[in-house]
C-alpha cells in the first residue's frame, strides 16, 4: 500500500488494515457488532472489518426510518468472489429493514475508462451480473438497478461535482491519472449522493459497501457531500469495508485481471475443482513439517475460500484454522472439502440465476422507468 494513497483501478493487495485504518481515519467494525441482532457472517468473521458512520444506518433501522444501500460493480465480466463480497453486503444490509433500499449501478462508464470496454460490451454483461445478485438474495422490489452511462442523475452531479474539484485534488487522491479515470470517480460520486435527491426521497443515510481498496471514492464523495451541503442537504454517506480475498495464486487480490486465479460465479463446477486443485497453499513442504509446524492459514487463499464464502458457519471457520495450525488437517484434505462446497454452491447458484435471467431484465428496465419518471 502507498503511504500516501490507495488504488481502486489496482491489483495490488492491502498488507497492513491497522495501518489503513489509521492513515485514513476508518474506524473499526467490531465495537458495533453489538447492535446486529444477527451479524452477517462477514461481520462476525471480521471480512467486513472497516466502517465509516455505519452506526447512522444502525440507527435507521432501529428507529424504522428509510436509508439507501449504494454500490457499484463494473460489468467486466461475471462475478467473482471479490464482487460476490459486495454483492453479499448489499443484500445483508437491505435485509436489516423494509425500509432499506438498494441503488445498484451498473459502472459501464468505468469499466469503459478503465478497462476499455464498448458499452455495447458492458450493456449485454450487465443482465447476467443483475441475475447474479438476485440469486444471491437481492430483493428486487426494493432495488433499483441501472447502467451509470444512462442516468442523466448521475451525471448531472457529476457535471456539478467538477466544479468544486481540482486537478491537484484528484492527484493528490487518486495519483497521475487519464482524465477518464476522473470523471469516472466524479460520477461515483454522483452514484453514491443521488438517492439523496428531493426526488428520490431527499436526504438520508446511505451505505456504500465496498473493498478496502476503495476508499478514495469513499472519501472524493463524502468531500463533496460536505462542499454541497447548502445546495443539497446530502448526509455524508457511510461506508462499510470488506478484505479483500487472496487471488488462487496466493499473491494480489482476486481480481478479473488475473483470469487464471480467481474463481468465477459461472466457472464450471469441473473448472472450479481444476482452480481449487491446482491453488497455492501456506502448507509446508512436507508432511512432516506440516504435522510439526503446522499451515499458515493467513496466507493461504484455499482458507481464504472457507472463511469468506463457503464455510457452514462461524465454528466450521474456527475447526478449519484450527487443524490447519496444528498440523491436523493436510492442505490435499483440505482442498477436497473446500472443492466439494464450492461444487455445491456453484451447481445452487446457477440453477438459480439461470431462472432469474428475464426478472434481471424486468427490473433494468423497471428502474429505468422508475429514475426517468422521478424527475429529471
């Protein structure tokens, strides 16, 4: 990590998440598992280990008053197990409340900037990554999906936001950048404060959930919220911070960069079992050593599998470290087990997207009615 500064268009893994914290002034989550009545496994396992005014939303739903869950995920490609984190947040937090709504941007204007995909590209990807957050539970009466490039919302704001930005304030955030790349984060910024327009609701608590590696948009759209407050009312959006997952290879994060290291939601069941197979591992180099000395969980992304998605539950996690530190569980056992869940939820997970195809394109086309309809 930079001293000075993150890389959300980057592959490189955060080493130190004290460090992050204190240097960008990310408060932890811990102190606030309390006031869940059921935390996510995200949050008891510490994945979701970072927040920024979280507790605004947990008031929200204490005192039944609406708030806004806002992400964005660039139509790349299909979901892997990095999005699926964001993904599982979104649908967490708009589970707490019937009073919580999901703003889903579909980012094809990033993923035009950084990436160099047509829109065209992106528009035929954005269905099937719609269908995938449906299966993972998103409800969509409560959500409103749409591609960024197409919501004059977003970017009108992002149009106002220039105005209130510098070149050497963007620098100093994001680095020496194309200027694509900025009017890219400007239109996060738009993404992110637009459920607070007067009409959508005017202002409220809106939750961004995000990868660490993020935070500079975090901290671009809570700058500008705090600079358009007169014009606006925009409440400074919260934020919660989720790890970020080790890449199959054991170095980085998982990202869509590196094909060959991450695990797709639409991988093959027989390919998932070839990645798993084939996985780096922080076993020893022989079983004696591992017997001795035991793994190193902490770098080993097959653990990584267990803790972030497919453990059973928190206990399964504990037993999973646990024999892995003793010197109890072998990494060829391990990778059979974790195989074997991955199987499972991959063979659930594409029935169920499969089926959910044509409401994916009802609600795209529902909430482009909604947004157009709401005011322009």
């Amino acid at each position: 990590m930079d001293k000075d500064r993150l890389d959300p268009w980057g592959t490189s893994a955060v080493k130190d998440y004290e460090r992050l914290q204190s240097e960008f002034g990310i408060g932890p989550a811990a102190p606030l598992l309390s006031r869940f009545k059921k935390p996510s496994p995200h949050l008891s396992r510490g994945i979701d280990f970072g927040q920024r005014d979280l507790g605004r939303i947990l008031d929200a739903v204490d005192n039944n008053k609406p708030y806004a869950v806002m992400s964005g995920i660039k139509p790349t490609g299909d979901f892997h197990l990095g999005t699926k984190m964001t993904a599982d947040d979104m649908v967490y937090f708009q589970s707490l409340s019937r009073k919580a709504t999901v703003y889903y941007a579909v980012a094809d204007v990033e993923a035009y900037a950084d990436n160099g995909l047509s829109f065209e590209q992106t528009s035929k990807i954005a269905t099937r990554n719609v269908a995938d957050i449906l299966a993972l539970g998103l409800d969509p009466e409560r959500a409103v999906v749409y591609l960024q490039s197409e919501e004059l919302k977003v970017m009108r704001l992002g149009t106002v936001f220039s105005k209130g930005v510098t070149n050497n304030m963007l620098k100093a955030i994001y680095g020496e950048r194309q200027i694509g790349l900025y009017m890219a984060a400007l239109y996060q910024a738009g993404d992110i404060l637009m459920p607070q327009l007067p009409e959508l609701g005017g202002p409220k608590p809106v939750l961004v959930p995000v990868g660490a590696d993020q935070d500079p948009h975090i901290r671009l759209a809570r700058d500008l919220a705090a600079r358009y407050d007169d014009e606006y009312g925009f409440i400074p959006p919260s934020a919660v911070y989720h790890r970020l997952m080790l890449s199959l290879g054991g170095s980085d994060k998982m990202s869509k960069r590196s094909e060959s290291s991450l695990l797709t939601l639409d991988d093959t069941t027989k390919d998932a079992a070839r990645k798993i197979s084939t996985a780096f591992t922080g076993g020893r180099d022989t079983v004696e050593e591992q017997r001795r000395l035991g793994g190193r969980a902490n770098i080993c992304p097959v653990y990584d599998l267990y803790r972030f998605h497919f453990a059973r539950d928190d206990e399964h996690v504990k037993r999973v470290y646990h024999e892995c530190t003793e010197g109890i569980r072998l990494c060829g056992e391990c990778k059979q087990e974790a195989t074997g869940l991955v199987k499972a939820f991959l063979e659930d997970h594409h029935r169920r997207r499969d089926s959910l195809m044509g409401e994916a394109k009802e609600l795209l086309a529902k909430s482009r009615k909604y947004l157009s309809s709401s005011g322009k």
